[in-house]
C-alpha cells in the first residue's frame, strides 16, 4: 500500500510526498485502517484534514478506524466531516465503464482482433504488410487494453481506428480462402471428386482451430453433413493428401 501525503507549507507551496510503501497482509477495512494509522504514528502526524481513497467498501470501514483514532487522539480537523474524500479519477472511471456497457459488443470485437493479431508472429507480420499496402502512416502498434481500466481501452480503440482499413483487408484475405472453395464445390453437389472432399476437409479442420479469427461454429453443421456422405461413399481417407492452415493463420 502507498500513502501519499499532501500538504502545503509556511510559504504557501503545494507539496506532495510518498510518507510509505508497505505490504499489508489484508484487504479488510480494518487492516487498512491500522496500516494508515502506524505510518501517521511513525511520522508524528494527527492533523489529518482529508484522506483520499477509491470506493471500495473496505475503505469505508478503514476511513471509519481512522476516524475513531482521530477521534480518541483528540485532534480532529473540523470534525473529521472531510475526511473521507472520495477519489474522482476513480468515479471518472466507474462512470465511464457504465458507459462503455452500451457499446461492450464492438469493444469485445476490437479486442479480440487485436489479441488474434498480436498473438503470433506471423499474423503481426502480415498485418504490417497490409499497413504498408494501404500507405498508413502507423507508428503506434496494437496494443491489447485492460478491460478494468477504460483509459487503456480508449487507447486501444483509438489506435485501431487508425487501421481500419488494414483489418478490413485481413478479413477480405481470410475470407478468400472461403471463397475459393465455394468455387471449388459450386455446381460439384453430385460429384464428390478428391480435390473438392480435400478442400471440405481442410475448411472443417481449419474453422475448428483456434487459428480461425471468426465464429462459425453454427456453420460446421454443413461441414458435419458433408461428412456423413463421405464417411457413406468411402472417400473420407486420401492417399496422399494434406492440409494445410492458410498463411494467413500461421
């Protein structure tokens, strides 16, 4: 835990010191309570006007401690009436997640793009190819937010905007694959040549892995169907053939 003391001297200049950086064995209010209270006896202070912490409710219970200390120390600032000061970046951020509630969806979108491109090499590479395809002037990189701290998702999103039109051409790429087997099979549903069951197999095994940046999992039923009538016409095992995830995914 980190106390930070602020207070302004005989010339009237704003200061601000860290008085203690201590573990503390507990979260309870009560624990709290007594850490800030050690660090105010160690330092000689008991004119405490205000003590600003987050809206925890085990600040409430600590705040309280204090109050009573303070209280039997027989030196409390206007009646301890401002001691609890509540920090306002924390409410910002309380408000500002409510908010972003609204539109969770396309934030979870966002995110999860951003985690599929980051978590390979390959793809980040490929992603910088189509950065310098569509002539954008990135400087910033990805960057993954923590969903507890909305500062960090505004600099997430707000760096994905600037590359939007390279995550459009990544979805166009990776859905070139899927058009090249509705080519492949088009036309084919009464003749289930090798190539065509290659190519089902190949699409089935790829939107099962984890490589596969969208949800198609209701999709797979077709695939299952196709499945059956291989399993019923003998072709499900092809000497020789091979599948392979597309670049794209590697």
């Amino acid at each position: 835990m980190c106390i930070t003391a602020h207070f302004i001297d005989n010339d009237w200049k704003l200061h601000k010191k860290i008085i203690n950086f201590c573990p503390i064995t507990s979260h309870k209010g009560d624990a709290i309570g007594r850490a800030i209270e050690t660090c105010l006896l160690e330092w000689g202070l008991d004119k405490i006007f205000t003590i600003t912490v987050d809206n925890a409710s085990s600040n409430d219970i600590a705040i309280s401690y204090l109050k009573k200390k303070l209280a039997n120390w027989g030196v409390t600032v206007s009646n301890s009436d401002y001691l609890h000061m509540r920090c306002m970046a924390h409410i910002v951020n309380l408000v500002v997640m409510d908010g972003l509630k609204d539109v969770g969806e396309s934030v979870l979108k966002v995110r999860n793009a951003e985690r599929y491109i980051r978590s390979s090499p390959a793809r980040l590479k490929k992603f910088k190819e189509c950065v310098e395809y569509e002539k954008i002037d990135g400087k910033s990189s990805l960057c993954l937010d923590v969903p507890t701290r909305w500062n960090s998702t505004y600099l997430m999103l707000n760096i994905a905007q600037k590359y939007e039109r390279v995550f459009e051409r990544k979805m166009a790429e990776m859905l070139s694959h899927f058009y090249e087997l509705t080519l492949r099979i088009s036309g084919s549903w009464s003749s289930l040549t090798p190539r065509i069951v290659e190519a089902l197999i190949c699409a089935q095994d790829w939107t099962r892995s984890s490589n596969c940046p969208i949800n198609v999992e209701e999709d797979l039923e077709e695939l299952e169907k196709f499945e059956e009538v291989l399993l019923s016409v003998g072709l499900t095992q092809l000497g020789g053939s091979s599948c392979s995830t597309p670049t794209l995914n590697s």
